[in-house]
C-alpha cells in the first residue's frame, strides 16, 4: 500500500469494537514503521479526522461530524428522498419504518430512516450501521440489480452465505433467483433481519440503469395482508426519487450554463 492508502488504512482501523489506537499499535496492525504510523496520524489528526483522548490514545475526530452535517444537507439522493419518504409513512401501517439504505462495498447502509411521532424505530437497519448484502429485502433488492460481473464475483466470494440466505445452492440458481427478483421490480422478506417484521424493497436507479439503493418498509408480521398494497407503493416512491434526483440535476446543469455559458467544442478541448 502507498501512504495516501495507509493513511486510509488507519480510519479503517477504528470500529465498534476496537474505537481507540495507539500509534504503535496501529503500526503493527499496518506493517509500517513506528515513524511512518506516526506520519499517518499527524495528517489525520491536523485534518481533524483523528483526536487524541488520553495520553498516547486517538479516537475518530470531529471533523466526521462536520462531514456528516455535510452530507445530510447536501447529498442529493437524501434530498430527492426525504419528501418522500415522509409522504409514503402516511400509508404505513402503526408501527412501521421506512428505510433508505444505499450500498457500500459489499454491504448496506441505512441513510435515513421515517418513522411516526415519538416512536423510535424497530429496526437493526440503524443509520450508519453496516448491513450484510445477502439477508432481507432492503438488501436483496439492491443486489438483483448488481452487474453480472460483479454478482458472479461476489457468488464465488460468498457461495456459502449466499446459499445459507437461501439464495440457490450454485451460480445457475443465484443467478436465476435474481433475475427473478429483479423482473418483479421489489422484494419481500419475512423475518430475516428482525424478528416479527416484514421487509419490502424497490430499488433506487440513476439514469443508466446503476442501482443507487433502495427504499423500504419494515412493517409488523401481522400486516400481511398489506403486502402487496406497500409493495406498489415503495416501487412508485423510488420512481419519484429517482425523478426527484434526475430534476434537481439538470437544474444544476442549467445554473452552471447560466454562470459559466454552454461549453464550446473548442473550450471542451482544452479542458
């Protein structure tokens, strides 16, 4: 690894279970030198990703929570989402959650959450929590829509969890699985994250057809009936934001027009 990925390297470091390193230990967890470790932590630390919390002892930075702030005012899947993930609680059952999850790596993250008034949400899809690729429907939908190649690699990866998730039992049947979920346009799950709760998915889509993420309801096990009602409405709230995201973009586009002026062949080969 070169140094701008070791310094990468030392945010990864820091997790749940282990949320305080020191410089020595963090360079034999790198294969580094002390002095290189050292090098690394400084420039985190002047970035404010990284602090100190005892003598010798760092910790994530507040910077995180700047870039957080950040993200939730500006990221424009969030932005095109919010609106309508408050409008498809109003048809929830008592009790529900609506999800926005994305991928990342080769796993899912919620974003945000909508739940009714002062009632917190029943669901392990927490924001910022990361999720495994192969179990429920805000998942499972967001991988029918992965490339071929990228879900032949994770099969050969991950036959054995896949198979365990009841996903096929060899990459013909995995394949074939989400082909099928992938033409039904949603997902529905039954108790595979949390207990006595249904999970129903649709996909979120950029203009290429790249899964973004997906947009959820968890719902209580005794809202069966519901199912099918929920499902149509989760995959017209994703169209919506992926119209919501497709306008907001093109008024960026015209408001760069407008400021800097449509952009000439002869500019165009100079950039």
């Amino acid at each position: 690894m070169a140094g701008p990925d070791r310094t990468v390297g030392v945010l990864k470091l820091f997790t749940l279970e282990r949320s305080e390193w020191t410089v020595e230990d963090a360079a034999v967890a790198l294969h580094v030198s002390t002095s290189s470790a050292y090098r690394y932590f400084s420039t985190l630390t002047e970035a404010g990703l990284l602090t100190t919390v005892a003598s010798g002892h760092y910790t994530l930075g507040p910077a995180i929570i700047q870039y957080d702030r950040q993200i939730q005012l500006t990221d424009p899947l969030l932005n095109a989402a919010k609106p309508i993930m408050a409008d498809l609680m109003r048809f929830a059952p008592p009790d529900s959650t609506v999800l926005l999850c994305r991928i990342f790596r080769e796993t899912v993250l919620c974003v945000h959450q909508a739940v009714e008034a002062d009632r917190p949400a029943r669901v392990s899809y927490e924001r910022g929590r990361p999720m495994p690729l192969f179990r429920g429907a805000t998942s499972k939908i967001i991988l029918a829509h992965f490339p071929l190649r990228d879900m032949r690699r994770l099969y050969e990866s991950h036959h054995a969890q896949i198979m365990e998730a009841g996903l096929g039992d060899g990459w013909e049947t995995f394949r074939k699985a989400m082909a099928k979920m992938r033409k039904a346009g949603h997902a529905v799950t039954y108790a595979e994250v949390d207990p006595g709760r249904i999970g129903l998915a649709a996909p979120i889509l950029e203009g290429h057809g790249r899964v973004l993420g997906s947009i959820s309801y968890v719902v209580p096990e005794a809202e069966q009936r519901a199912v099918p009602r929920l499902a149509s409405l989760a995959t017209a709230g994703a169209r919506e934001i992926e119209q919501n995201m497709q306008v907001s973009s093109n008024q960026v586009a015209r408001e760069a027009d407008d400021h800097f002026g449509p952009l000439t062949l002869k500019q165009s080969s100079r950039v």
